[in-house]
C-alpha cells in the first residue's frame, strides 16, 4: 500500500473503534435520562445495558472468523453499517423495548467492528510500523473512556437523550466512506470453519440466564419463570462448554483455563471488569437520582475514576517488574476493594472513586500482560479472544447481577404501601407528588447503592487473596504479538 495511502487508512480505523469506545460509556449518564423521559423500569436499564454486552461477547469469535473466510472489508463495512443504523434507530426509540432490541444490534456490529478492525493492520503495516499503528489503533478505542460519561453529559444537558446515540451517525458515515475507498480486501483461505450451534448456544444461553437474573426482583427467585430461564440458560452454557471441549477446532479454546498463569491471571480480569462495570451502571443512577447532579455533573464526577486508572496503568508495568505480578495484581485487587469500601462510607468526595482507578490499573494492565506471556504465538489470537469474550459476559453479569441487587434491596425497603410506580425505579418516586416518599425512596436506593459497593468490594477482596495463593510467580515465558497485547487490553 501506497506509504500515505496505509496511514488515511489507519485513520479510516480509528474512526471505526472511536464509536465503540465512546458507546462503552456514553450511555451510562443518560439511564436517569431514559428512567423518566421513557418510562424505564430498573430491570428495563439493566437490559438497555445488557442487550449490547450479550451480543457483543457471544459474536465477537465467530466474527473474526467470518471476516477471514468471507472477506474482512466486506464484513467491516457490514458491521459499521449496521452500528450505525442501529444507533440511529436507538435514538428515536419510543419505547424501551424498542431501544433494547436495537442496542442488541449495536452489540452485533460492534462485535464486528473490534476484531476486524483490528485484523487489517498486518496486512496494511510491514512489521517495523505495526507497533506504532498499533498504539494509535489503541488510542481510538481507549479514548472512549475519558470522552463517553462527559460527551454524554454535555449532551444531555443541552439536547434529548437520544443525541448520546445519535452523535455516532456523523463518525459512522466518515468512517464507512474512508473505510470503502482507503482499505483493501483480505481474507484467508485456510480459516477455521464457524461453528453455528455454539453461537447459538452462547446466544441464547448468556440471554436466558441475564433474562433469568434481572426477572428475580420483580417475579421472586421462586417465579417458575426465573427457574426455567436459570434452568435452560445453565443447560445450554453447559452443551457450548461440552462442544467447544470435544471439538478439534472450537470456537472458544477452553484448553487455555488448563494453564494456572492464564486461569488465575483472567480471573483477575474478570472481577476487575464485573466491578468496572457494575458500577458505571449504578453509580450515575445515584448520582443523579440521589444527589441531584445534572448529567454534565456526573460525566464531570466520573474523572478521578478515569484519571487514577489512567495514571496506575502507566506505573504498573514499572510496579510490576519491580515486585512481581502476584503482588502487584494482588495490591491492585486490594485498592479496588478498598475504593468500593470507601464509597460507603465518604460517598460525597471522589477519592474512593481515585482509590478505584488506580486498584483498576494495578490490577488489570498487568493481568493482562502475564496472561499474554504464557502463550505461544499460535495461540496468542485465541488466548486474546477468550479474555475479551469473558471480561464482555463479566460485564453482561455484572449489569444484571449488581444491578437486581440494588433493585431488591430498593424494594425491600421501601414502605409495605408504597405505590407500584415508586417500586419500579426511584425516578418514578421522584415523578410522584409525595416529597416524603422520595425521601423514603432515596434511603432506599442509597441502600441498595451500599449493598453494591460491598458486593463489589467483597468480590475484589477475593481477587486479590486468590491471585496472592495462586498466580504463579515464574511462569512460562511465551511469545506474544504485542498487537494481541494492545487488542486485549483495550477491548
């Protein structure tokens, strides 16, 4: 490729993973937002949330594979497009079931666009710039971060909540145009074959069983609804472990967890992101519902979060080789548990959200680098794939799991004769003309909000004393592409 003509095309990438990352935060300021203008119930945001996350974990393997056998440019441009009517039509949802169907589609073209994107830069960049492509292909997605919970506030406080999803209709068309002239078409002829009935198992396996938990509040743990979707969910995760375990070439390499480095370095990941991720859903519902903060404010209120993870994972690496990986992923556990502590307790200031950060990037940057290491370069893309897969379906869990705890809890302490409407979310309390039920609302959900914090804190806890036991302290060294290095860490 022309020496010029590989760098617009970089940037035609860019574009693509920019989206992605912004609608990784952006939407969580807006869920107060979608509660009134709405309707929304607090199960209905759960799904909001985790419509997107189930598609986008169950599709991201088999996407990757589909662009190889059938034509990466071909299938890029499929799933930027969809991404982006998708999010237009998210944006004019009149209702809520309307909008969680069409955040499930977002889910189908983002779990397109992530790996593919990121499977042109071999193909576009000789080895001596794939490095420094790599990184600029990394700083697209990561900036979504930073950019989404303040982009979305501006957003909101000065248009209708729709405009959080309508903002990716300009960089969608850019970057479908830039994408269809600048990058060429690719494929590989010796693919692996896709495996539809694994699809379909994690599908339908990963929904029914998120179905299953955010239906536990409202129906009773009891409901025989709750049962046969836990039931029929568990059955079917069991059938794609089954299959994926027998199978020559499965679509998830379970194999991998055989190796106590990988498993137990995961692991660590995977709390991680349950806890990140957990609370980003919950904590600008409190925000805004409780302390009144406008969306702006609680973007703003989000940066010390973002900041002390900015800062520790620039120090990590340096920690790391000083006093080893268990120690330092251990002590990262210990901060974030610490962080979820504090915010029980000094709710009001942001340092338990700074403690938070930096336990994040303590924690996660160097998991992820010694989960890299212990593979072999043949199995560095499936090793990458199964980290991104679980810590998306943590996410998934995560939403659904923290969040029908806060809705129990909510329920559960609200007065016996509190009217149907406040039972559904505390932005529905604060609708009704009864000032002194919203107070009752708002301890409620400031008590479902702690029972949260704990959960979290307990299971960072347990990250940390497991990874202290466990991890081992020399393992294997392997050879990793760091463009498997740079895709994990950020996805």
């Amino acid at each position: 490729m022309v020496a010029l003509k590989k760098w617009y095309a970089l940037a035609a990438l860019v574009l693509c993973v920019l989206v992605i990352g912004l609608d990784g935060t952006i939407l969580n300021v807006a869920l107060a937002t979608l509660a009134a203008d709405l309707g929304a119930s607090t199960g209905d945001l759960q799904w909001i949330v985790a419509a997107y996350l189930i598609t986008l974990s169950a599709l991201l393997l088999p996407a990757g594979l589909a662009g190889d056998r059938w034509g990466r440019k071909k299938l890029l441009l499929s799933g930027v497009a969809l991404f982006g009517l998708a999010s237009l039509l998210a944006a004019f949802a009149k209702d809520t079931t309307v909008l969680i169907a069409a955040r499930a589609a977002m889910g189908v073209g983002a779990a397109i666009i992530m790996p593919l994107s990121m499977s042109f830069l071999p193909v576009i960049f000789p080895p001596q710039e794939r490095s420094k492509a790599i990184s600029i292909w990394s700083v697209g997605m990561a900036l979504g971060l930073p950019l989404g919970p303040i982009l979305g506030g501006w957003l909101l406080e000065n248009y209708w909540w729709g405009s959080v999803l309508l903002i990716n209709i300009p960089v969608v068309l850019v970057a479908f145009v830039a994408a269809a002239v600048l990058l060429p078409e690719s494929k590989d002829p010796h693919a692996q074959k896709l495996d539809p009935l694994s699809v379909i198992f994690s599908v339908f396996g990963l929904g029914l069983l998120v179905y299953g938990v955010i239906e536990a509040p409202t129906r009773g743990w009891g409901s025989p609804v709750v049962l046969a979707c836990l039931g029929f969910g568990i059955v079917l995760i069991g059938l794609f472990t089954l299959r994926n375990l027998r199978r020559a070439q499965p679509l998830v390499d379970l194999s991998l967890l055989g190796n106590r480095t990988f498993a137990w370095g995961t692991l660590a990941t995977v709390l991680a992101s349950l806890a990140l991720m957990g609370l980003l859903f919950v904590l600008p519902l409190s925000l805004q519902a409780v302390t009144g903060l406008s969306a702006l404010q609680t973007g703003i209120r989000l940066i010390p979060l973002i900041l002390g993870l900015a800062v520790a994972g620039r120090l990590a690496p340096k920690v790391c080789a000083k006093l080893g990986a268990p120690t330092t992923i251990a002590t990262g556990m210990l901060l974030l548990s610490g962080g979820f502590g504090l915010g029980t307790l000094i709710a009001n200031t942001s340092i338990w959200l700074t403690v938070i950060g930096l336990g994040l990037g303590f924690a996660m940057v160097p998991a992820m680098d010694v989960v890299l290491a212990t593979l072999p370069e043949h199995r560095s893309g499936a090793g990458s794939g199964l980290v991104q897969t679980l810590r998306q379906v943590a996410g998934a869990f995560a939403v659904a799991g923290l969040g029908s705890l806060l809705s129990s809890v909510y329920r559960a302490q609200l007065p016996a004769d509190a009217p149907a409407a406040a039972r559904e979310s505390i932005v529905a309390a604060a609708a009704l003309p009864d000032p002194a039920l919203f107070e009752q609302a708002k301890h409620a959900f400031q008590a479902g909000m702690e029972a949260v914090l704990l959960t979290g804190a307990g299971a960072a806890m347990l990250g940390a004393i497991l990874v202290a036991l466990f991890l081992p302290r020399t393992p294997e060294p392997g050879v990793v592409r760091e463009s498997e290095h740079d895709l994990a860490r950020v996805a």
